[in-house]
C-alpha cells in the first residue's frame, strides 16, 4: 500500500512538473513575441505624429523674375501637448508663406508658426483641435547605446512610416549641422521627409525629434541624427514663453589643449582651453578675457571639452554671473563675468 502511494506521488509530482514546464515555456514564447514586435509602441505614438506641408516663399533668381510660387516642402512633426504645440524642424518651415498639418486620423488643419531655432534646427508650431493626442515624452536620461528605437515620419511624402533601429551613439556634436549639436545616433531609416519626426523608444515614449541623415546619395544609410527630448523641450518652453530661445552668451571661441598642442607651442598648462577669438564688446572682452589665455575652469566645471562648455554657457540665462578660473602666462586668475543675451544675426559662440 505505500508502494501505490509512493508511485502515484511521483507521477503527480512529474506531471506537475510538466505543466510548470509548458506554462513556463508559454509565458518564455509570449514574451519573446512582445519583445520582438513593435506593433505596441507604434500604436502608442503614431497618433501624436503629423505630415507637414509647408508651401514656401518664391525666390526672386538674378535677373528678377520669381521661381514657381507653388514649392512645397514635406517633413514631419509631433504633437507634445494636449493643446496643440507641435515640435518640429525649423528647416522644414523656413520661409513658409501657409503651413497645413495632416493629422493621422485624416483631420487636416493650418498651424501658426510660435517660433524657431535655427541654431538647434527645431520650430514650434500650435493648432486648435479638440481631442488632440499628444505624445508621451520620455526622458534622455534614459537613453543608451543600443537601446531599440522607433523612427515615425513622412518619408518623400508618401506617408507615415515606421522603421526600426537602435541609438548607435550619443552626444553627437562635429557633424556641422547645427550651431548647437548633441544628437543622438541611429541606423532607423531616415529620409527626406522624415525631419521634425518622432524617435520613440519601445515603451511608445518620445525620446528624440529627427533632424537629418548622413548621406552621400541623399538617401538613408544607416546614420541618422535625432536631437535628444531634453533639448527639445527645452527650446520648445522657451519658444512658447519667449518667441525665441533666450541664451546666455560670453562671446569668445576656445580649442581644448592637448599634449601635442601645449607642447608645440610651450603653454603652461597640457590641460584646458586656449582661446582663440574674442568677440568685441562682448561680456568676454569686458572682462579682460584675451586671446591666448587658458581657461582652467567656469563655474567649477573643468573646462576640458569646447563643447560641454558651450553647452553650459548657453543654459545659463542672461543676467548670470560666472567664475572663471584661467591662466595668462604664468600668472593664474579668477574673474566673475555677467552673461549677457546672445545676439541675434550673428554667429554664435560661447
């Protein structure tokens, strides 16, 4: 009798087993689908994002006459609020006489351009509908190397498009695109008219605006650049607020010192930036900054990348004061310098 009992215990204990097994396996092969497919994110996003149509100012040629007054430019934007403010690129509504958006459920609409950005490529447009969807915005921070990515556009204007990727590098900032670069890297396709799109991450979040391709043909080649959602909201606030991107500005240029340089031409210091121009009555120059000094340090930053620096000067509001620490011969200094607003029509620095 306990023979009988002992053998029905194992085979109930197998067969319980088993049943553990194939449910694990279900749930393994359901996720492996979820993971695989990207049908969930795109529902998520593909509402918020529009086709723009841009028609564009005719060109007066050299001998005066004007070029054909129906020239349209196609691109792509995002709908970032429950109101109406679309982000998209400021190349794809420069010098635009009537902008119509195209919704995804068939609405069509003209939008009023708030303000652009030309030195980051971004615009804002706003248009009044009800039951807009907006996109949900993800965060940079959140963002890394090899993380799935969605690209949602209007590609040559035959649609909204989804193609897929990953970011294949970050802080992408000597491609001489913009004033202002710190794009995010992806191998999505993207096209012409994919700019001012959406780049979701797999969750359907915004994480980038598409701004442009790396392309010998004019054609996707597996680089394109997307301007990170930080970046982008921030110019997007300012816009709103202010009709423009309101910067601080210190008006010099500088290099980073390397080893070969500090020793090709004596400096004191194989570390920081040389500057090399200095932009007259600017707050630099007010403040005794010359060409030839080495800045060690502003704000407690060191000051090893031109790029980072710029980045920071610009994030500071007119009106702020900063320290900064260099080195003129051999004698170091400190000085507090007060930013003053970046000039508008002229090219921009520090």
């Amino acid at each position: 009798m306990k023979q009988k009992t002992y053998g029905t215990t194992v085979i109930i204990s197998i067969l319980a087993g088993t049943c553990i097994g194939l449910a694990t396996l279900l749930i393994q092969e359901k996720q492996k689908t979820v993971d695989s497919g990207y049908s969930l994110p795109v529902q998520i996003a593909t509402p918020s994002v529009v086709n723009i149509y841009s028609q564009v100012k005719p060109k007066k040629s050299i001998n005066g006459s004007n070029t054909p007054a129906h020239s349209i430019n196609l691109g792509s934007g995002v709908i970032a609020t429950k109101d109406g403010f679309i982000l998209t690129n400021h190349h794809v509504i420069q010098n635009a006489q009537s902008i119509i958006i195209a919704l995804n459920d068939d609405r069509r609409i003209e939008a009023k351009l708030i303000g652009s950005d030309p030195a980051t490529d971004l615009a804002v447009l706003k248009i009044d509908l009800p039951n807009l969807p907006n996109i949900k915005i993800g965060e940079s921070n959140n963002i890394f190397i090899g993380d799935r990515i969605l690209a949602i556009g209007n590609p040559f204007g035959i649609g909204q498009t989804v193609t897929a990727g990953i970011i294949s590098a970050k802080g992408r900032n000597s491609i001489g695109l913009n004033t202002y670069e710190n794009f995010l890297q992806t191998d999505a396709a993207i096209n012409p008219g994919n700019s001012g799109g959406a780049l979701v991450n797999l969750k359907g979040e915004l994480i980038g605006i598409s701004s442009a391709i790396y392309s010998s043909t004019g054609g996707s080649q597996g680089i394109g650049f997307a301007t990170p959602i930080d970046d982008a909201i921030i110019v997007m606030t300012d816009i709103i607020k202010h009709g423009e991107v309101v910067r601080g500005y210190l008006g010099m240029e500088a290099q980073k010192i390397t080893l070969s340089l500090a020793d090709s031409l004596s400096l004191p210091s194989n570390h920081g930036l040389l500057v090399n121009e200095i932009t007259k009555e600017s707050p630099a120059e007010k403040a005794g900054i010359e060409i030839g000094d080495i800045i060690l340090e502003i704000n407690d930053t060191p000051s090893e990348d031109p790029f980072q620096i710029k980045r920071l000067i610009t994030s500071l509001k007119p009106g702020t004061s900063i320290s900064l620490l260099g080195i003129r011969g051999q004698q170091s200094y400190q000085t507090d310098i007060m930013l003053e607003k970046q000039p508008a029509m002229q090219r921009i620095n520090y």
